[in-house]
C-alpha cells in the first residue's frame, strides 16, 4: 500500500523504563479508515505504545509517522488532528463539563467562535 494510505507506521518501537522494557520492537503499519483493535495482557505495553503513537512520550529508539507527521518532532501538529480517548479519567473533576469542553479547546488554540459551536449541546 502507498504511504499515503498508511495512517500509522511504526518501525523497531521500543521503550524502557528503566531495568522494564515496556515495548520491544513493535511493527505497525495501520491502513487510514481502518478500526484497528490492540489486544494484549495486563502490562504487555499497549498505554506505553499509544502514548508514543500520539507523541505523548519518547521511545527509547524506533520511528514513527502518523498521518505523514515524524513523532516525537511533529507532536505539536499531530495534537490538533487527533483524539486520544485515556484509560483513566483525565478531565478537571471540579470544573463543569462545558467548562472542560472550554478549557480543552482554548488549549488547543480553538478560535472563540468555533469553541462556542464545538460545545454547542
Ligand atoms: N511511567 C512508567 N514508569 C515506569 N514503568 C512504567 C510506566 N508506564 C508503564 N510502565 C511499565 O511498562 C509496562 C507496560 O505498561 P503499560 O501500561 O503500557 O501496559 P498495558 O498493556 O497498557 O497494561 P493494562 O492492560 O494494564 O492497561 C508495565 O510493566 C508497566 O509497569
Ligand atoms: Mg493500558
């Protein structure tokens, strides 16, 4: 498949921390438009590989294109094209939920306007 068609592709991803390798080696290559499914045991590294798929962490060595962008260099381009949906609750629990709809959005440099429509109920 042309690169084009490619939405993620890694090549030798691996990261430790410290004496733990979370990650050895990984091989994706995921086709755009494709619902992609990521099984494995507790541990086995799927937060770890996500996290460096959306440039939130470094891998230790490997390389990485999402939707044509080089992570780790490209993550600030590559943040206001996707979500990334954590595990965890990660929101503000003190703030309202418009508020972190607000919030997120003013971070992620949404102009006032497109904020309002965005959030619009
Ligand atoms: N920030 C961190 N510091 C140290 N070790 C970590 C860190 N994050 C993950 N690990 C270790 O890396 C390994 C992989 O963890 P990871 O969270 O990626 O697995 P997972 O497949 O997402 O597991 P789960 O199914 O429980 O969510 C584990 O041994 C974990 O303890
Ligand atoms: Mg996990």
């Amino acid at each position: 498949m042309s690169e084009a068609g490619i939405a993620i592709e890694a090549h030798g991803l691996t990261r430790r921390f410290g004496q733990v390798l979370a990650v050895d080696g990984a091989e994706l290559s995921i086709p755009r438009g494709r619902i992609y499914g990521f099984l494995g045991p507790n541990g086995s590294g799927k937060s770890t590989t996500i996290r460096m798929l959306c440039g939130l962490i470094k891998p230790t060595s490997g390389t990485i294109r999402v939707l044509g962008l080089d992570i780790p260099r490209q993550a600030e381009e590559l943040r206001r094209l996707i979500g990334y949906m954590t595990q965890r609750f990660s929101l503000w629990e003190d703030l309202s939920t418009r508020e972190n709809l607000e919030f997120l959005a003013s971070i992620y440099t949404l102009g006032a306007s497109a904020r309002r429509s965005a959030s619009r109920p």
